[in-house]
C-alpha cells in the first residue's frame, strides 16, 4: 500500500493501516496533535483504515476540518458532563458549527449557574484523560442499546435508517453516543473550551416537534486562540444588530404581536424608507424598471399554477381550510406569479424585452420560532423584488446587468468586500422537491456559472440551495458572529412561463416562450439594516442616518440662534433637531455620541456674533467654528454623494 502525504512525500506499508497509525509512524509528535484525516481530498476520522494505494494529509486543530473534529468531541464531552449531573435529560445531537459546537437536550432549561457546573464537570472528563473508541452494531442491536440506555431520541434516529445499515458509535468512559465521527482518540486533546449560552430548540427543527435545550460552546487545542475566539466574541456582542438596534431605538418586539414581527420605530422607519426611497428611483431611472403593486395574499389557485402549493405549503401562512372553505387564500411568500399576471395583463413582441418589473415587496413566510433572530430572520419582510421576463438570446445579458446592478449597491453601501458568492444548485437525489428535469437543471446551472466565470467572481456551488423552479446565483455575507445568510439572489427560471403561459410575438409573429429572471438588487430590507448597523457599529453613513445634524446651544441664551440654524438646517433638506434641554453642554454631547449623531453644532456667544457654527464629528472630533452656509454645503455634498466617511477618531464613537 502506497501512501501520498501532502508535501509530496510517499510511505509504503505491507497491510492495512489507520490514519492514526500513519501518523504516529510520520512522527508521534504529529499523532499527539492529529485530529482528523484527509483521504484523497475527502476528510475522514482517525481511526479510519487504509487498504490501497491514497493520498493522506494528517490534519490537526489549524485546519477546519481538525479543529471541527476537536470540537465535536467536546459537545460529547459536554453530553457526558449532562448526563453526569442531570442524568434524567435525554441526549439528542451534537454536531459542530463554524463557530464551535452545540448539543440538543431534552430537559428544563438551562442556567448560566447550571453552564458553570457543567464546565467544571467537563474539565474533569478531560482530566480523566478517557480514550474515545469507536464501535459499530446492527440496527437491531443498535436500536436495543439505545432503548437499553434509554435515550428514544437516540431510537428514533436509528429507525429512520435503512434495515441494513451498520450503526456507529462512539464511546468514551461510561459515555456511549450514537455518532458518524469524526473525533479526536483521548479527551485530554481538548485543552480549551468554553460553554457560551443555552436557548430553546425544536427537535429536528419542526416546531410541531418537542421544545429541547440547546447548549453553545467553543473549543480549541491551546488557551490563547479561545481567548482570542471569547474577545473577538464580546466585540461582535457589542456590534449585534439585535442588541445595538434596540438601544439605539431603532427597532424592537413585542410578545402579543409575535417572534419575526418587528416594530421599527420613526428611526428605524426612516432609515427603512431613505434606502427604499434610493433603490426604487435608481432601478426606475437608472436601470429601465417599471414599478408594479400587486396584492399581499391570493388564492390557492395562483400558488397551485406556480407550484408553490406543492412544495412550498408548510412555510406559507394560510388562510382557510381546503376541506372547509369556498375560497382558501395565503399570505404571499414572494411577488413572482402576481407580476407575471401584470405581464400577460397585455400582449408583448419581442421588441418589448427585456421587461422588468420590479417591486417593493411585502412578503410573509413561515419561519419556526428557533430560528428567529433580530432583523436577520423575521416572518414579515420587505424586499426589493424584481422579475424581467426576456428572450432567451437575453438572458446572459440580463443576468450579467443583475449582477452589475447589485455589486454597484453593495459598493455604495460599503458592503462589497464583505460578501461571498454561491451557485446553489437543485439536490438531484431528491428530484421531487424540484420542477424540471436533469436537462433543465444541468443547463441552466451552466448558464450561472458561465455569468459567475464571465464576471471573474470566485464563487462556491451548494446542492440543495436552489429554489424549486430553478437554480440561482446567491450572494452571501456573515454577522458578527460567523453565521452565513443569503443577502442578495439572482435566479434562472425557464419553467414558470409555460406554467403560466406567458409569451411573446417573435419576427415571425409566432409564439415564444419567454425566460424568467427573478432577482433582489439589495435583497431584504430588514436583513440589510441588520448588516449595515453591524458593519458600522450604528455609525451609519450620514446619508442614512435618521438624524445627521444636531444642534446644542450652550444655554439658553443662546436658544433663539440654535433654532435659526436648525431651521436652515431643516430648508436645505438635512435631517436635524435642536437639544432644548436644559443640561450642561457635556451631558448633551455625550448624549449625541451615543446616540450616533455624525454631527454636533454647538453654538454659543462667538458663534452668534460671527455667524458660524461649532462643529464636534464623530469622524475627527472637534472641527473647528465654520460658516453655517458652508458646514451645509459640505455636508449635502456628503449626504448626495453618499459619502462613506472613516472614523479617525475613538473620541466620538461609543467604544
């Protein structure tokens, strides 16, 4: 057997052998820090063994793959410490994440003086030093040991696999979990750990499902990357849309109204209505869309025609009872078959196209409660939807101006180089969840990739993401805390025209079928507050700021001047107040820092002689006195060319 290692070099052993004991023979340092494998490029656990000829690459806790090895072994860790303490809870999984790892359990929910217990119980497991073996059974034997040990989460996951399939098990000291791996060969590999907070989950993530807690940890192999993961953590805790949105009054939620249901107060409506106000006059103007307004629900019919009814059913909301009801209507998931209606609304040639229509769209979906979060996952959102319907011979165009259009918005903002892009593709092992056949998918998922390639965008492909009507090029952003969602979408569709007979007159005066495009230019606008207040830390760019200028008179004998330049202030368009109360100058400016006013103009006796204005920034702190006329100039200069100013210093921003 010839083994390939990484830099080239090759081993070669009489029989059989596992990772683990290739590394060791490479050199036991390297089998001290092993935490998973790498065989002809597909990861594997250490105790795998190798009987032909293979590349291998050792990994340890600096590559992902190794380190998430590391971390899956500490959500056993933590599983055993559970059952150590509260041996009534029931296990469920325990995987690991980009971010660390969690386990489900089925038991009241946990304290933060019940997370302490548990880590000091964990650091004793590690101690113990307990070797990790892994063993495999039959289903039969497997599912009696499960029952034996009573754990029916455990029983249910076994049932679900097929009869003959072979069942692995990990099992360190007392501790015995169902498990496929990978982990780590001793406790003792885990060498710094930290149990970060617990929350509600759904078994299996189905809210009909019972209610479990989720522990979340972080692991790794030396003392200073965690604490370099736990600073990095409470840094992004203080950027967190959900708490820093909430302190600065621009959202919130209430109980009676409902999880995914967020209120925006004036702030946060205005903030909401500046960049809704840029989008639409940019895509109507500049980019050749027409604007349509179509209803927020519909019948069953139209979603049965779409296709939506059959495979998108369990996230609407519904409103009625098939067996029951005339007439069964649902709250709109997306605007796709009401502007296609807009479109046959009058007979197009193929001079028309392309013709897009766009919308701001009010949409609802039926998010479980687990998953909701701030503005990022919300049950009623607005986004800045669009469909061009456009010959074939358009579509590459089409898609290329999509993609143009979104990356100029994303610049604008800021957020350019904060982003991923992602093909996601149809699951062909799960044909029934899609319309189409391979055909359809194959070419239209090489029509993507081909506009991804042209546009020199690195991208990564994803089975399973793609809508149920055709693939779609994603592009995708983390917040704070490394959790990736889809921020902007671009989607082919080649189907939903013959489903909706939708056509145009070509130069022959014959019948076409047209093609789809359906595509956000920003994407939602909830989601992308979310990321703009924790990519500024709040200090949005005044151009979006709900108040840009205030004005602070020294005292009162100065009120009368503050309210002339307030009222300038207020004629030439700029979004400002005056602080009438009566507090000492430093508490109002302090006020305002926290508050992310970009601007403060403090006026007092030389100001009111001369004219001019005191201005205090949170870009470079004291400006210095200017003239009231020119401090309006430079600063609509900033707002009309959405100027993204830099902070240069600390003094003016809340730290």
């Amino acid at each position: 057997m010839l083994i390939t290692l990484k830099d080239g070099s090759k081993k070669e052993y009489k029989e059989g052998m596992t990772v683990i004991e290739i590394a060791a023979d490479i050199s036991e340092g390297l089998a001290r820090v092993a935490c998973a494998g790498e065989v002809n490029g597909k990861p594997v656990d250490l105790r795998t063994p190798l009987n032909e000829d293979c590349e291998l690459n050792i990994l340890t806790a600096k590559d992902p793959y190794g380190l998430g090895a590391l971390r899956h072994t500490a959500s056993h860790i933590l599983a055993q410490a559970v059952k150590r303490l509260y041996p009534e809870a029931k296990v469920t999984i325990g995987p690991f994440i980009d971010e660390g790892f969690y386990y489900d359990f089925d038991r009241e929910p946990f304290t933060r003086e019940d997370l302490d217990a548990l880590e000091e119980e964990m650091k004793k497991i590690i101690k113990e030093d307990l070797e990790i073996k892994r063993f495999t059974l039959p289903r039969d034997e497997a599912i009696a040991l499960m029952k034996e040990k009573d754990e029916p989460y455990k029983v249910e996951l076994i049932e679900a696999l097929p009869e003959d399939e072979e069942i692995s098990f990990y099992e360190q000291g007392e501790f015995v979990d169902l498990c496929a791996g990978p982990h780590i060969m001793r406790t003792k590999g885990v060498k710094a750990f930290k149990l970060i907070s617990s929350s509600m989950a759904y078994w299996r993530g189905d809210a009909n499902k019972a209610r479990l807690q989720r522990i979340y940890g972080v692991a790794y192999d030396n003392k200073d990357d965690l604490k370099e993961h736990l600073k990095r953590l409470e840094e992004a805790k203080m950027r967190d849309h959900n708490k820093l949105g909430r302190e600065l009054g621009i959202f919130t939620t209430v109980d009676v109204i409902g999880q995914g249901l967020p209120l925006f107060t004036p702030k946060g409506t205005r903030i909401i209505m500046t960049l809704q106000r840029w989008i639409e006059d940019l895509e109507d103007f500049e980019w050749g869309y027409v604007r349509t307004k179509t209803p927020l629900m519909a019948k069953s019919d139209l979603y049965k025609i779409s296709g939506h009814w059959q495979h998108y059913k369990d996230d609407m909301f519904v409103l009625g009872d098939e067996e029951k009801d005339k007439e069964v209507f649902a709250l709109r998931p997306m605007t796709c078959p009401f502007q296609y209606f807009v479109y046959k609304n009058s007979q197009h040639s193929y001079k028309d196209l392309p013709y897009r229509m766009s919308e701001t769209s009010t949409l609802f979906r039926g998010e479980d409660s687990g998953e909701m979060h701030g503005l990022t996952r919300v049950r009623q959102f607005t986004i800045t939807e669009a469909h061009l319907i456009v010959r074939p011979d358009q579509a590459i165009e089409e898609l290329e101006r999509c993609i143009d259009l979104s990356t100029y918005v994303l610049g604008v903002l800021g957020l350019e180089k904060d982003v991923t892009y992602r093909l996601s593709k149809w699951d062909p092992e799960n044909k029934d969840k899609y319309q189409g056949d391979d055909e359809y998918w194959n070419s239209t998922q090489d029509a993507l990739r081909r506009v991804l390639s042209e546009k020199n965008l690195p991208f990564t492909e994803a089975e399973g993401e793609a809508a149920f009507y055709g693939p779609k090029i994603d592009i995708q952003a983390r917040n704070v805390y490394g959790k990736e969602d889809t921020m902007v979408t671009i989607q082919l569709d080649c189907e939903n025209a013959e489903n909706f007979d939708m056509y145009y007159i070509d130069e022959e005066g014959k019948k076409q079928r047209p093609y789809i495009i359906h595509r956000t230019s920003m994407g939602c606008y909830e989601r992308t507050l979310a990321w703009l207040i924790e990519k500024y830390a709040g200090n949005l760019p005044t151009w979006l700021c709900p108040e840009q200028v205030r004005v602070l008179p020294i005292s009162d004998k100065y009120m009368d001047y503050a309210q002339s330049v307030g009222d300038k202030l207020k004629a030439a368009g700029i979004l400002c107040s005056v602080d009438e109360r009566a507090e000492k100058i430093g508490y109002k400016i302090r006020e305002a820092r926290l508050e992310r006013i970009p601007y403060m103009l403090i006026v007092g006796e030389k100001e009111e002689a001369d004219g001019t204005v005191s201005v205090r920034s949170r870009y470079k702190g004291e400006e210095g006195a200017v003239n009231t006329d020119d401090f309006i100039k430079d600063i609509l200069k900033e707002i009309n060319t959405k100027e993204i100013r830099k902070i240069e210093t600390e003094a003016d921003t809340d730290k």
